[in-house]
C-alpha cells in the first residue's frame, strides 16, 4: 500500500550568530556538532554571559551571512554593513545563501524567560583557536566554554546596534566544546552555541496547523506567523501535522539523526524579526494546544548520528520505534 505522505526536506537554514538572522540556504554539510558554520559565533556581555533576543530583541533585525575564510558579513538597519575575518579554523566550510555566494564582498542575497535544558556546570577547553587571537570564557545557560574575540570592530558594531556593550566571539572546532544535556543525550554528544542540541527540525504541516489554531484564537491579528519566528534548522514537507511526535530517528538523504526531545518555546518566538516587536503569539496559543511535560512545544531536537551533506530535495525517512 502507498504511503500516503512522502517527506522531503523543504528548507535549510543556517544562523551563524547566535540570536541573529540567517540565512536559506540549498545545501549543508551535517557535522557531529549541528550545520556547519550554525551558531558558531555569539555575542556576550561584560561578564562573558551570552546575550540572546531573550534580553536583546534588537538581534533580530541583525543578520550575518558566511565569508569564504570562515569569516562574516554582518546587516543592520542604519549601519554599513561590516566584514568579520574569520578565525582560521578550518574544517569542512558552511553553507552559501540561496542564490548568494561565500565570497569576499557583501555580495550575498539577500531579561530571560526560559533556560533551555543545557544546566552542565562544567568548563571546557576549545581545539584549533588561533595563536594571535584573545581569549574569553563564555558563559551559556551554566556552561563555561573557551572562545576567541572577534576583531574590536565587530563588536563595536553590535553595540552600535543594540545601544548596550556586547562583544563577539567565536568557538573553535566544537569536537570537545558544550555537552548537550545529559538527560536527553548521549555521551560524547556535542552541541555549538545551540540553545541545547545540534539542530532543531520542524515540518510545513505543524506550521500550517499551529497558524490555523492562532487564526481562532484571541490573537488572530498577530498570525499568520513567518517560519523565522521558530529559528530551524530543517524544515521537513509531506508529513501529518505533529506526526513528529511519534518520530524516534530519521534520515534525510544519506544523514541520520537521533530525535532527542521536543523543543520548548520561549519568548523570542514571539518577537517580530522584522521589528523586533513582541507580540503574544505563538505562546499563548501553544499553551492552550501544545503543552507536553509542562513545556510549550513546536519543533523536536535532533542530534546527527553520522557526518554528510543535507540539501533541499532529499527524501526524508522517519522511524517510529
């Protein structure tokens, strides 16, 4: 008997700052620790504490896109965009916008509410940091990890844009770096400065369903909301609605992934990435539909099982049990 959905990947994604636009990208290279080039870079305060659109909503009207070294290009309403040298640390190279280019011009298209389930008190050492750059400990969500500041300019330019002190920094290869939560991990399981694991995949039908249910609620002005208000990684077609719920493992083309948990939602799905306006949505509707374990859901956290490269057309096979 035919299935009668076929999954497929829809979409890729890939944010290379921390809290910070991405970019849409055709194809990705999977590494153990997530995308490659994903939220290797964040942003932290005086005291080394990451700074996310928990606390700095403005982030969400920034938006970085890959250079070929390893470096960035950063945007901004009311700033000139800027050019961050990469750090030289190799391996396997990012993604390039959809449509766009790694290259070496702007060329390209284009206060907490929630702690994500990191809470591992431990400090860890980074592989492959250059020998000239300097040296922070960032600390996020209870874990300290070694990191290399970005150039002074970098940083100057998001606290233009912010209006507070921030600085940018950068982790090396993550072979070593950030357990992801033991609870829902395995040891040796590694994450970059991912909320808590890899990658996070949603389906187009949970979207649609979720808008559908915001369309009869108190708030329907606020909907329909944009996919970008729920920062994935992989967007998967074909599906059910919530059939992820049920999924344990899948693989899209030659990669496969370990479903770890549902991910819980915070207030910055709430925060317009085009105003950085905070609305009530998709929260509140959440809450009256999607609370599993006490936690408002959308999305499942996904941990690789084997290096490759993903891209947009691949067929996705899920696995139950």
């Amino acid at each position: 008997m035919p299935q009668p959905f076929t999954p497929v990947l829809h979409a890729l994604r890939v944010h290379p700052v921390k809290s910070v636009g991405g970019f849409t990208a055709d194809s990705a290279v999977v590494e153990p620790w997530g995308l490659a080039g994903d939220r290797r870079w964040v942003l932290i305060d005086e005291s080394g504490t990451a700074v996310t659109q928990r606390e700095a909503p403005r982030l969400a009207l920034a938006r970085a896109e890959p250079l070929r070294d390893g470096g960035l290009v950063l945007y901004a309403p009311g700033l000139e965009p800027l050019e961050v040298a990469g750090p030289g640390t190799g391996g396997a190279g990012t993604a390039a916008p959809r449509g766009g280019r790694r290259t070496g011009g702007p060329r390209l298209n284009g206060s907490r509410t929630a702690v994500p389930e990191t809470g591992v008190g431990v400090h860890l050492a980074e592989a492959e940091r250059p020998a000239d750059a300097d040296d922070v400990v960032v600390n996020i969500f209870g874990t300290e990890v070694d990191a290399s500041l970005a150039d002074a300019r970098a940083s100057d330019w998001f606290s233009r844009h912010l209006g507070v002190e921030v600085r940018l920094a950068h982790m090396g290869e993550p072979a070593s770096a950030r357990p992801v939560d033991p609870a829902h991990a395995r040891p040796g399981d590694t994450v970059t400065f991912a909320d808590s694991h890899p990658l996070l995949v949603v389906t187009v039908s949970s979207f649609d369903a979720l808008n559908s249910l915001i369309a009869q609620g108190d708030h329907a002005d606020e909907g329909p909301l944009p996919m970008d208000r729920f920062r994935p990684n992989l967007v998967v077609a074909g599906t059910a609605p919530w059939a992820e719920d049920e999924w344990r493992r899948i693989t899209v083309g030659e990669v496969g992934f370990r479903v770890a948990k549902p991910c819980g939602r915070c207030v910055i799905t709430t925060t317009d990435q085009r105003t950085a306006g905070r609305g009530k949505e998709p929260l509140r509707t959440l809450a009256r539909h999607r609370r599993i374990d006490g936690k408002l859901v959308f999305g499942q956290k996904l941990v690789p099982e084997n290096t490759g490269t993903v891209q947009v057309g691949d067929v996705v096979r899920v696995f139950t049990d």
